[in-house]
C-alpha cells in the first residue's frame, strides 16, 4: 500500500506563492504517475497536474498552466507544487494523489489553500 501526506497550505494575499509537499510511503515503487487536484468550496474535484514517474513528463490544468510546477525529489519521495501568481479563485483543499499498478488510485487527505483578494 501507499500512504499520502500532504502539507504546505496556508493563507496568501492574492498575487503570492505557496509551494505543497506530498510525502510518499509504503509500495512506491508501484506508483506510475503523482498528480495534484484540488477541489473549491460547492465545487468539483479538479485536477490540475501530473508528474509521470518514468522519465518525469509533466502536464498541466490550463486553469493553472504558467504558474504552477510540479517537481519531486526522489530520494525524499515527495512531490511537490510550485503555486506562484495566486488568486482568490486557486482557494481550495489540495489533494495529492497517486496512481499505479493493479488500479492503484491512493489520496491524501488534503491541504487547504486560502488565497485572498
């Protein structure tokens, strides 16, 4: 098994950064691709990026495209989300989330991100 621990959030004036960690543990090596979502309040859970844990390829939310960046760190296996530029509207509870072999599909309980205007 897996287990994700997610940190980082916190409370940003419109404009600034925040970076989110996920901690990684158990069976990593089953994981095939790490991805972030984040769901706003009376909305949709939303993902908004990958990082594919063979060759690191990385894609994007075009709601977040050009100022997030997904990055990791092998020998600490986390992941983490670069969040620059924010926005009331990036406020939401941010979830790690790992996929992999034998239909794998593991979540962390989140982290709250509060952007104000």
């Amino acid at each position: 098994q897996v287990q994700l621990v997610e940190s980082g959030g916190g409370l940003v004036q419109a404009g600034g950064s925040l970076r989110l960690s996920c901690a990684a543990s158990g069976s990593i090596n089953s994981i095939n691709s790490m991805n972030w979502y984040r769901q706003a309040p009376g909305k949709q859970r939303e993902w908004i990026s990958v990082i594919i844990t063979a060759g690191s390829n990385t894609a994007y939310a075009d709601s977040v495209k050009d100022r997030f960046t997904i990055s990791r760190d092998n020998a600490k296996n986390t992941v983490y989300l670069q969040m620059n530029s924010l926005k009331p509207e990036d406020t939401a509870v941010y979830y790690c989330n790992a996929k992999g072999a034998r239909n794998m599909d593991v979540w962390g309980k989140g982290t709250l991100v509060t952007v104000s205007s």
